[in-house]
C-alpha cells in the first residue's frame, strides 16, 4: 500500500478561532527590520518566498524544508542589514573634523557648547551657553551648535576651522596668536585644591610644583603655565570631573580645577567627598575669559561681536541673563565690577603670588 505524506494545512498552523485572518509567514522575519532599507539579495529572497509559498492554501513537507531554508536566509541577510546600521562609526581624526556649515549659502560659525552644558545643578556652563547664542544673534551672524566634546579635540577644531568658536577660554600668550577673541565673559582664579589636613597647605609654591602630583586637565591653559613654573608630577585628565576622584583615589596630591566647578562635583555630585576637607592650598594666578574663535574669522565680524557683547553688558542683559541661571549678580562684587568695566578690554591674566584678591 502507497503510503502519502502528511499534509498540512494553513489552518492547523493557526491558534483556533483565528481561521479568517491571513497567514503572513513573511511578517515573522521582516516586521522588525522594516524601517531599514532592504539590501538587493534580501529583496531578491523575499520576492522568492512569497511567489512560491505565501499564496499556498496547503503546504507539504518539502515545502516546509524549502520555506525554512529561504527563511533563514533572509533572516541572516536582515541580521546583517541591522547589524551594518549600528556598528560604530569609524572615529575620525581631529584634523579631518574641522568641516564648517553653511546657512543660505553664508559660512556659519560652529558653537562649541561648553562642556557640562544643559546640567541644571550647575548653572554655569548653560550661563555661557546662552550668553554667546545671545551675542551671535544681536550680531545678526549665521551660527550653528555643536555638542560638547573633550576640550583638547574642539580646542584643536577651533585653531584649524574656519569659523568656529569655544569657551570660556583663558587668553594667555601662547594662545593670543592662533584665536581672535571676543570678551572677557568671566574670570577665574587659579587655585590649586588639596585635602586641608595634608602638608601642603604651609608649603612654597616653588616647592609645591616639584614635590606634588598636580591633576589638570589635559589641554587646559593651566597645563602649559604649570610646566613652565616648574611642576614635575602634572597627571592628565581628559575630563574636568575626573579630577576630583584621582584625588579622592589618592593618584594625586592637589587638583589645579576651578573653584565653581569645584564645589559642584563635591557637594551635589559626590556629597560622599565631604567627609574630608578639600581646601584651596595657594591661589596662583588670575585670569579673564573670553571667546575663542578661529583665526581665519573676519575681523569686522569679530568686531561686531565684541560690539554686541559691550552691548549686552551696557543695557543690563549681561546681569539679567546671570540672574536667570542662579549666578550673582551684585554689581557691587569685585568680579561684577571687573566684568563691567570695558578697560578690561583684552586683559589676559595677571600672577597673585598667593593673593586671591
């Protein structure tokens, strides 16, 4: 006696009562790759499939095998697909990024947000952020954002760009030629932070740079001014906020960090950092910041700029806009009056041999 092969029909595939809907095989292996764009060969299987089982009313046992053999292609091809789609892009170097935009075939600057910019618990960074978005737009000039990024690369960006901008940066000697500047839009005073019950407090500077690990961040101006006063022992850190946890993990002595950005990481951040004094050991030196923009910049539009900023600190928008972001705005202050006061001007920094006044 003939023995026949079983027959299976598309019903007995389906839970019961779900005879009436439609058996879309298809669907089980491309629903979740639909938003990608389907490669040739994938289109070329998919096609294959549909003509020679999708529109079967019974299927038989080598067409099981079949269907399972193109389904399984498909599925490595769509694998594949999604896989190509989120695989990392290959990092490009630096000097390769420094590609500028255009807005209504005008050459736009880029903005460099600062970095920690956006964070609500620290006020300053989105201060800055907001103060130069608003400068660019009393100038009437075409700018676009670029998202923060590791100071030493965007610094590297801004000298080989065109028209790019960063901040807030220290104007010293060796940056004065390879930046055109705007501002100052704030100043700082260079302290170097250490536990308070160390042995540095009642030390030298002098001896201080040659017997202390100094954590700083890489690329800052602090850096190459350390260097040249003598420090041995500088780490490098590409990130502002490893700082601290070096000298939490004791893989520095002091930190050269400012104090603002300080007290952000150690009371809000890391509440767990009080539970020893950090202290300023000797401020060293004090210095304005400004906006950095490249050096290939127009001069009349760089004027225009410095024009909109002196504006801005005139009418009183410069104070209101600190108000808006938490930050102090009594004009009375010795640093409100130096940031009022347009002598300063072009003021770079000035050594305090251990004076913070």
């Amino acid at each position: 006696m003939r023995r026949t092969r079983p027959i299976l029909r598309k019903s007995s595939l389906l839970p019961s009562g779900s005879s009436a809907k439609k058996f879309d095989v298809t669907g089980m292996f491309f629903r979740y790759a639909a938003f990608l764009k389907f490669s040739s060969l994938r289109q070329i299987l998919s096609s294959l499939f549909q003509r020679l089982f999708l529109g079967r009313s019974v299927f038989k046992g080598s067409d099981i095998i079949g269907c399972s053999v193109i389904a399984l292609l498909v599925l490595a091809f769509a694998v594949q697909d999604v896989r190509a789609q989120y695989l990392p892009e290959p990092e490009i170097p630096v000097q390769q990024q420094t590609t500028d935009s255009f807005i209504n075939g005008k050459l736009a600057y880029t903005i460099h947000r600062s970095e920690g910019g956006g964070d609500p618990i620290r006020p300053e960074p989105g201060y800055f952020d907001d103060l130069v978005v608003s400068i660019f737009q009393d100038a009437g000039l075409p700018y676009v954002i670029a998202e923060q990024a590791p100071w030493k690369r965007v610094m590297e960006q801004a000298m080989q760009g065109v028209r790019h901008v960063i901040y807030p940066t220290t104007r010293t000697a060796d940056r004065e030629d390879s930046f055109k500047w705007v501002g100052p839009i704030s100043r700082t005073i260079w302290n170097l932070y250490g536990y308070a019950d160390a042995k540095w407090q009642n030390m030298p500077f002098e001896e201080i740079l040659v017997s202390a690990r100094i954590g700083v961040l890489l690329g800052s101006a602090r850096e190459p001014y350390l260097r040249r006063r003598g420090a041995q022992q500088l780490v490098l850190v590409p990130r502002e906020n490893l700082l601290l946890p070096m000298l939490q993990a004791a893989r520095v002595d002091l930190i050269a960090i400012g104090g603002s950005v300080l007290r952000h990481y150690r009371d809000i951040v890391d509440p767990s950092a009080q539970q020893r004094d950090i202290d300023g050991v000797l401020p060293y030196r004090s210095c304005f910041l400004y906006m950095a923009i490249s050096n290939a910049a127009p001069v009349d539009e760089v004027e225009t700029l410095q024009n909109s900023l002196d504006k801005n600190k005139k009418s009183g928008q410069f104070i209101e806009l600190r108000e808006k972001h938490g930050l102090s705005s009594d004009t009375d202050s010795a640093f409100l009056r130096a940031m009022l006061n347009l002598d300063n001007n072009g003021v770079a920094c000035l050594d305090l041999f251990g004076r913070d006044d």
